[in-house]
C-alpha cells in the first residue's frame, strides 16, 4: 500500500511516495511513466502539498447516504447526483479555507472520502471501474451553505461549493485501499462532530466511477467526493477541521474569516 504525495522544498515542487517518515522522490508523471529520482528527504523538511494535479476537477456527490436522505424526506435516488467544483477550489493539507469577501452567511465543513482517477475512463461499466483508479484521500466539501437556497427555486450548487480553497484535499493519496465499512469522522478543535461509515453509501466508489465517467469523461488526477451524511455544522473563524478517515492520513485545515 504505496502513499503518494506532492511536496514543495527550497521553492521547488515534486512528487514522490512516504516510506517510514522520508520522502522518496520520483519524475515523470504520477499517473503514468515515473521512477525514483534519487533524492530523498526527510518527511519533516518538505511541506505537503494538495496531492492532486491543480487542474483536477472534483466531482461532488449529493445525498449518497440514506440517513441524510431519511431526515429530508427524500425518495430514493435513482442515480448519483452531482456538481463540479473547479480546480480553483483546491487546498492542500495545513491551508486556510477563506470565507467568501463576496458572502455573507455560514460555511460548513463536509467530512467526505475522495476517489482519485488514475486512468483515463470514459463508459466504465462497475466490474472494470477499480483498473481506473488511482487511490483514495480525504477531502473537506467546503460549503457557502446559504447561497443553494437563496433564491427561491434556484438551486446554486456549484457557486456555493466552488469558492477558492473550498476544496481541501490530501494530505497523500493511498493505493491498494478498499472501502468497506471504514469510519470517516470530521473533528473541530479536536471534538467529533461526524461520524458515519462508508458502507451507508447509496452508491458506493466503484457505481459512481461507473456512472460518472457516462456522464463526461474522467481524467488522470480528476476526484470524486462521494458525498457526506450528518453532522456538517458552519465553521468559526480560527476553528480546525480534520478530516479522519480509517486507514487513510488525516487532513487538517483552519479556517479564517475576512480582515
């Protein structure tokens, strides 16, 4: 179970993988040709950055977990709903998520699992979805929650959620993971505040990377956030946030309101 990472030392970017608190750096691509580089350093004189390429898409899903579905009455779904965050969203472990100058209202913190593509996919059918993909993280699905419903019968959920820095992910993308029945948790200021399982999923990873990749085409590096159950509350300016998931590297990010 390999974890990879992108780091940044001496004003330089790299990619490489984590073995027993070093960094190993490789070249080449991470999702296609690389081999180590031959330099390798100690984990704690690199900064971590988001793992996942700065032109990745993430694709947000919504209401995959039949306890949120439950409380808002909803009938079940008979597909995966989706929105698109834009690569300008994107934040790597230890950043700060902004409120919005432009918004006046609550964000909140959604503590989700994150599929990263590793192969190009376009009409995977469920059995061939797991060859297309890379591994898995921890994402935070950051939320103007006040902007979907603030104009009656206009829903706004790509503005709402695709703010810079509502997008956080990482800190290391881990192969050879499979969800199951794993913990996912989000903790603020070190007290739990969700706390559900992977396997309440409506759809799990391998329907929605199926799905998905029908509906457009999925890139190398692209994520699929597969969605939050209870628990997300709005976020205080200096809170910190961590997202817990069982058997993945937890990610923390603090966040500020406007000077």
């Amino acid at each position: 179970m390999t974890e990879w990472i992108r780091f940044s030392r001496d004003n330089q970017l790299g990619f490489g993988v984590i073995e027993d608190e070093q960094v190993v750096s490789y070249e080449g691509d991470m999702f296609d040709l690389h081999e180590p580089d031959g330099e390798v350093f100690s984990l704690c004189d690199v900064t971590l950055e988001c793992p996942v390429p700065s032109s990745a898409l993430t694709l947000g899903i919504w209401n995959n977990f039949d306890a949120v579905r439950e409380k808002q009455n909803l009938p079940q779904p008979q597909h995966p709903w989706y929105f698109i965050k834009p690569p300008t969203c994107l934040l790597g472990p230890g950043g700060v998520v902004q409120h919005p100058q432009s918004y006046t209202g609550p964000v909140i913190y959604e503590a989700e699992l994150a599929i990263v593509i590793g192969t190009r996919a376009s009409h995977v059918s469920i059995e061939e979805a797991a060859e297309y993909i890379f591994g898995y993280t921890a994402i935070n699905d950051v939320t103007a929650v006040k902007i979907i419903r603030e104009e009656g019968g206009y829903e706004q959920w790509c503005r709402a959620k695709g703010f810079d820095t509502f997008g956080p992910c990482g800190p290391t993308i881990r192969t050879a993971f499979v969800p199951v029945d794993q913990t996912i948790r989000a903790l603020v200021n070190g007290e739990e505040r969700q706390n559900y399982a992977v396997s309440d999923m409506i759809f799990p990873p391998l329907a929605l990377v199926s799905f998905l990749s029908k509906c457009q085409t999925l890139r190398p590096g692209d994520v699929i956030a597969c969605g939050t159950s209870l628990g997300a509350r709005s976020m205080k300016h200096g809170d910190e946030v961590e997202i817990a998931i069982e058997g993945l590297a937890g990610l923390k990010n603090t966040f500020q309101l406007p000077s």
